[in-house]
C-alpha cells in the first residue's frame, strides 16, 4: 500500500507509517535497522529497488531522500509505502528550497529508535561521508564507487583518503569471493608468495583495492594489469613450486590453479547491487580489513605523488 503526502512533515510521514501498519493488520514489523539511501531521482527506481531486495534479509525502515532545487519555498513530498513486496516499510522523501541544506532535520524525526542506521550513497558520494548531514546520523556509510559514471579509479581513492570507522564502499564488497578463494589457496599452499599481478578492466575500482589488499597482507609487490574485463579477470601470486592463479575471463566461471594440482572449475560470477548491499547490512560493525586496505591505498598514491600507476597491457 502505498500513500502520497503532499507539501508534509516528519511528523506526518511518521504518523502514516503507524497507520499504514495498523491497516494492515502489523503494528510491529520487528524491523532491525533504518537505511538512508541518499540518491538522485534518476537512479531512485534502480535504489529501491535493490533495497526492497535487501529487505527480504534484513526488515528496515527505509528511507530515500531526494533532493531538488534549494530555490524556493521549502517543501517536503513523501511516498510511504508498507508491504507491496518491502518486508519493512519505505517513505521517499523528496525535498525543495532550503530544507534541501538541511535534510537530516527531516530524516532525524524517522530513525527507528534504538536501532542501527546504515547510509547508503547509490550513485556520486560526497567526498567526505562521515562529515555528510546525513552521514552523521548513521553507524555504517555505503558508497559505490564502481557507479560513478565517470573517473572511478579518483572517486574510490577519495573515498579512501576520507576513510572513517564504519565507511565501506561496494567495490569492496565485490571482492569477497575473490579474497575467500585467494585466502584459502594460500591456506593449502605453504609457499612464500614472493610477486603477484591482478589483471583488470582499466575503470576497475575493486581492482586497485585487491592490488593494495595483497601488497599490504604479504608484503609483496603486486602489478596492476590491463585487460577486457569485465570487472578483474585474473590473479596470479608466484611461489618457489609455481604460480597461483585464478583467472575469469567471462566474469561468471573461473578455473583455479595451484601448484601440483590439476586445475579446479569455480563458478565466481559477479553478483549484482541488491546481492552486496544484502552482505553489506549484515556486517554492522567496523570492517578493519578494509580501513588497513584503504589507508594502504592511500599511502601508496601518495607515495607516487597523487596519481595511480599506469596499467601495463596484459
């Protein structure tokens, strides 16, 4: 069921909610969490859908806030929806004129007491989520720098340079199948790890991320290569008895080879938004790995001046 309210407040929105579950027959929907999702209105249908996804997992009070023009009058549009396949409930909140420099004045009033809230930026983030009106509001901050349209390598090293506890951004998330498979081949494998190489598509964010994970847990230098994609295609680590090597060519199976065993068929397909917004709401606790990874990253472009090292073609 979903309501219009038109030129509202927080208190109205609020006050639907309770109505809404009260129609329907749930006056608690043993909801876990308030997400914010900070979107523009032309990715808003792809969001909530990915959130509705994720709400299957994880019940929450979802609320996406979008913001317009801050001329004008300040106005608040809100469409709250309860059921109609969300297993929580959601309100997009849509705002104008000057309440748009002020949005967490509008989102404080509808975070679900005592309970986690998770911000999530679908699209551009700003550079410094932690510090963001609404980003102060919540425990854990989602950012996507593989959705940015253009310059991805720069956004996700922004995002790294501005780590605080509880950022993370999805292209790290897409690595988890890589970093599961890559740590339990070296488990098997008792040899020194002395090079390596991730091979990529150019624009590659979780790329530059599992270059600077590897160098960082082995101490080892870790090339960044080029290639069709999609997404990373392949890592080799080199030991004394032979390489470990990974490779997906097809960004769905992939073949793992290790020394003295044949190789091994994976399925390893990229996972879509909804999947790792889903493993992101599960973890809402600081991800150390990460803040290591990020400040790694960091350093090393630092190191080189600011800018990345060129791919070399694979």
């Amino acid at each position: 069921m979903t309501r219009t309210l038109t030129d509202t407040t927080s208190a109205a929105i609020a006050a639907e909610f309770v109505r809404a579950r009260t129609h329907a027959g749930s006056p608690a929907m043993g909801m876990v969490m308030t997400l914010i999702i900070v979107v523009d209105e032309d990715c808003s249908a792809d969001a909530l859908v990915a959130a509705r996804a994720a709400s299957h997992e994880h019940p929450a009070r979802v609320l996406a806030v979008v913001s317009g023009s801050a001329r004008g009058a300040a106005a608040v549009d809100a469409e709250v929806t309860v059921g109609t396949g969300w297993s929580g409930e959601m309100a997009l909140i849509r705002l104008s004129g000057e309440v748009v420099r002020h949005p967490e004045s509008v989102v404080l009033p509808l975070l679900l007491p005592d309970s986690p809230v998770v911000a999530w930026w679908p699209g551009a983030a700003p550079v410094d989520p932690s510090t963001d009106p609404l980003g102060r509001l919540a425990t854990r901050r989602i950012t996507d720098a593989h959705a940015v349209e253009t310059s991805r390598a720069k956004a996700l090293h922004v995002q790294c340079a501005s780590y605080a506890p509880g950022n993370t951004d999805l292209a790290w998330t897409r690595l988890t199948p890589w970093r599961a498979l890559l740590a339990a081949a070296l488990d098997q494998q008792p040899f020194k790890v002395t090079a390596g190489a991730v091979s990529a598509e150019r624009l590659s964010p979780g790329a530059d991320l599992m270059v600077a994970w590897l160098a960082s847990r082995l101490k080892v230098d870790i090339k960044r290569r080029s290639s069709d994609g999609p997404g990373i295609t392949e890592v080799v680590l080199e030991t004394a008895k032979g390489p470990i090597r990974i490779t997906r060519d097809d960004g769905r199976h992939a073949v793992l080879s290790t020394p003295g065993n044949p190789d091994r068929p994976i399925a390893l397909a990229r996972r879509d938004v909804p999947e790792l917004l889903a493993e992101e709401l599960r973890r809402l606790d600081e991800d150390d790995i990460y803040a290591q990874t990020a400040r790694f990253l960091t350093r090393r472009i630092a190191s080189r001046g600011g800018t990345t090292r060129k791919a070399t073609k694979k």
